[in-house]
C-alpha cells in the first residue's frame, strides 16, 4: 500500500493575501503597548499573603506593657515576629491593561504585513489532515522549509491538524480565535490554515470572523 503523501503547505508566493491586512506599515510603539498589555492579561494574579489582620491568633498582649525588661509588644502577630503577619505583601488581583480596539487591529496588521514583508508565511491543507499524523505535519514544514519557532493557527473544526502539529518541538499551536499580537511576533514563521487566514484577515480589518470562514469555504 503506497503511503499517502503529506499535505501540500504553499509558500506565500502562491497564496493572495489582503493588502490592508498584510500591506500595513510596522509600528512599533503600538505593537509593544500591545504586547505588553496581551502579556500582562495572560498573568493569573493568584499570588497571596496574610496581614497581620488576618493572621489566626494573637489577640492577647504577650506580656505586660511594663516592668519585664522586653520592648513592647501588642500582639504575637504583629510583622515583625516570626509567624506574623506580611507587611505590603501580594493580594489577588488582575493585570490586565486596557487597549482599543482599533489600537489591536492596527498592531495585528503591522505584526501579520511583517510576516508577508520578509516571505514567513505558509497556508496548510488542513482538511487533508483526515486522521492525526505527526509524520505528515514534519514532511509538510520540512519541504516548506520555514524557520522556527513556528505558530500554527488552525480553525476551530481543524482538530486532526492540531493534533499533528503539535508534538513537533518549536512548533506552537493555537485557535485562530485565540491568536495575539505576541504570538504573531514570538514567531519566525506562520503557519495558517484556509479558514484560520480568512479569519486573521478579518480580526486585522475588523469585519466579522463567520462572515470570512464562510467565504473562504
């Protein structure tokens, strides 16, 4: 049984990319304020300590105010005894920084026009992915011959594809509708399915996504 060949990945040359989207001039302030704000929101600010007011026990002055030699103490858990409580410590909070959208937008199309300017991106058959195949997914970046580390974004319906390329070292895979400005910078190279560029497109020219993957299917 002769083995099945592995999905064809094109080369940018042989896909059209929408010039508003990949023709965009790099700004670089924007796309760090961007950077910086998708970065911090990813941060889980579950980092936590107890003051001196929440610290079990204490409620008794240790000893007498006067006459035993000691300095003064009010309380066994105040910050500076050992068991007590932190002083200034991290409480829960988010990180998240707010940035509008048309700044989003903007700083997706310069990080995506910075791909198509230096030639990094390819489209992927996805849908000839029928069944997982790590092996398939290799032969495909091999012959399409793409610096790593690579992103590969791939539509919700795509799972067989994510399954293949995601065991590969220096290949990430990610959701097209989770895809960020940093992850499109982190990358050397872009690796997109049909659907996931017709939905990249939209995100970077503020048109709406299922409107984009119904067209390009």
């Amino acid at each position: 049984m002769a083995e099945a060949k592995a999905p064809w990945l094109h080369k940018q040359g042989g896909v059209d990319l929408d010039p508003e989207a990949f023709g965009a001039r790099w700004n670089e302030a924007l796309v760090h304020e961007c950077v910086r704000a998708e970065q911090a929101a990813r941060r889980r600010g579950t980092a936590s300590t107890r003051t001196r007011g929440n610290v079990r026990g204490g409620g008794a002055k240790p000893w007498r105010q006067k006459g035993t030699g000691r300095a003064r103490a009010g309380s066994i858990r105040s910050p500076i005894w050992v068991g007590g409580g932190v002083t200034f410590g991290p409480s829960p909070r988010h990180y998240t920084v707010k940035v509008n959208r048309k700044a989003r937008r903007a700083a997706l199309r310069s990080a995506l026009s910075l791909h198509a300017g230096r030639g990094s991106i390819g489209v992927v058959d996805a849908p000839g992915f029928d069944a997982p195949s790590t092996k398939k997914a290799s032969q495909a970046l091999e012959k399409w011959g793409g610096d790593r580390p690579v992103l590969v974004a791939l539509g919700d319906e795509e799972a067989a594809a994510a399954k293949s390329f995601r065991n590969l070292s220096g290949v990430s895979v990610v959701p097209v509708s989770a895809v960020g400005v940093v992850d499109v910078v982190a990358a050397a190279s872009l690796v997109v399915s049909e659907a996931a560029l017709a939905a990249l497109t939209a995100l970077a020219k503020g048109e709406k996504v299922a409107d984009a993957e119904e067209a390009a299917a």
